[in-house]
C-alpha cells in the first residue's frame, strides 16, 4: 500500500475515504498518534487519486463530499473515532491548558466583580484611564477577562472554548497563546478609542478565532480546524447590525471588528504558502 497523506481531522478522513468508495477507489485509514494516515492500495490508482485529494482540499465540505457516505451505505466505514458526547470531563480532555486556564480566569474575574463590584474590579484591570498607569502592562490585556452580564461571560466562554480548544489542540498552546495576546490588545485598543476605559470582555478574541479557524479551515483543512461557514458569516452579520445601531450602545462593535480582521490577516500569514501553492 502506498501513503497519500495524514490529516488531523478524522472528519475529513473519512468524507474522503467514502467519496474515493464511490469512485471504485479502496483506501485505508490507520490512526497514529491522534492523526489518521490514508493508504492506498491499489498503486495504479495513485494518479486518480492524488488529483481527487487536490480538489478535495481545496473545497473539502463540497456537498459531494457529504453524500459519499450515503451512496456508499456505509457512512462511518473507516472506523474511525469522533469525539465523544459534551460532558465537563470530555470538555477538559479535548482542551488544553491555556483554553482551561482562560475559562477559570473569566469565571474568577466575574466572582470577583459579583462580590467587590464592576466599578472595583475595573479599577485594577480597565485599559489605562490615566497616563500614570500607561506602564501596567497588564491593562492591556486585561480587559478581555472582564464580563458585565452572566449572559456575557456565559455565550463569550461558550464560543472560546469550542474555537480554542481545536485550535490548542491542532495547533498548539503557543499557536493559541499568540492569537490570544495579539487580538486581545489589538481589540482592546480599538476599542479604547471610542469607550475609553468603560469596556470588557473576551469577544474581540471570540471574533479573532472565528475569523482565523474559519479561513484555515477552508484553505488548509489538514491542519484540522474549521467552523461553519454560516457562523463566519452571522459573525459578519452581527458586526455591521452593531454599527447600524441595531444591537444598542453597550456593543463592542470596535473590538468585534478589530477582532475579526486581526485573525483574518493572521490566518492569511500562517496559510500564506497553502495560499502560494493553490495559486
């Protein structure tokens, strides 16, 4: 048998192994080390089968791909395991530390502000309001661990955790931990220029992994990470209803915006040779 490549997302794996089913084509997928390796095995069939893979990566949730499994009969024919059913101890299991730890500090902080105070707590972690704290560090950052509401903190560590965890875990803690420093000062600071210091939360680096997974997950599916394409575009959606007034005043649409186009360029940079190559 000859090797046609290792994916990352078992997903994947198999909408391909049953489209090439259809096609008269048998490969055969092996798990190692949390990675799924494709073999072929008929060597006559290498041709065909490097031209579909090529086509397939590019536009790898083609409804084509989808239907596979049905016209094969056998949708789940690789085996292979998908993750198990949510539950707080599966939630851990498939994060990383850095996903966990910024959950734990959200939660902490909202502790703190229930007990002390919104005003307190803001005191300590608001973006500069003064140029004497120019030099806390910190404050820059900060803010995105602040939440006003329970429904705030509650959908922001919803959508984190389900972009974090995957990108963690494909891609690295330091990989996440970059895209978190970067879009938290980025957002922060845009917003900062029209709510001063009066602003929190972790949405600006929501927008900013939903941008990045998005468009990696369209230009190089291998590397295992991807949302739907409809959450990408009600994420668009919900920034220009927050500009035209829709959402109210207390909507961070600067930090949203910000947010978004800071992961977009940083997905550009990370995927810039799948982008070279497919041009």
């Amino acid at each position: 048998m000859i090797h046609i490549i290792t994916l990352s997302n078992p997903q994947l794996a198999d909408m391909f192994v049953n489209y090439m089913a259809t096609k008269g084509v048998r490969i055969h997928a092996k798990t190692e080390n949390q990675q799924v390796s494709l073999w072929l095995e008929n060597e006559q069939q290498l041709n065909q089968v490097e031209s579909e893979l090529k086509t397939f990566l590019r536009e790898p949730f083609h409804p084509r791909y989808q239907a596979a499994s049905w016209q094969t009969g056998t949708p789940q024919r690789t085996g292979l395991q998908y993750r198990p059913a949510f539950s707080i101890k599966s939630m851990v299991q498939q994060s990383g530390p850095l996903t966990v730890l910024t959950i734990i500090l959200c939660v902490l902080v909202f502790i703190w502000q229930q007990i002390v105070g919104d005003y307190n707590v803001m005191l300590h972690l608001a973006w500069p309001y003064d140029a004497s704290l120019d030099f806390e560090l910190w404050r820059y950052i900060t803010p995105a661990f602040v939440h006003f509401s329970l429904m705030h903190i509650a959908f922001n560590l919803a959508m984190w955790w389900y972009l974090a965890s995957q990108t963690e875990k494909q891609l690295g803690t330091g990989k996440l931990f970059v895209i978190m420093l970067i879009s938290a000062l980025f957002s922060n600071w845009a917003q900062s220029l029209f709510a001063e210091s009066n602003f929190g939360g972790l949405s600006g680096v929501v927008y900013a992994l939903i941008s990045y997974v998005g468009l990696t997950g369209l230009r190089a599916p291998e590397k295992g990470i991807g949302v739907p394409t409809g959450l990408i575009v009600f994420s668009i959606l919900w920034i220009i209803a927050g500009y035209m007034g829709v959402l109210g005043d207390s909507i961070g649409n600067a930090a949203h915006f910000a947010g978004f186009l800071i992961g977009l360029l940083m997905a550009l940079w990370d995927n810039r040779h799948q982008l070279s190559r497919q041009s």
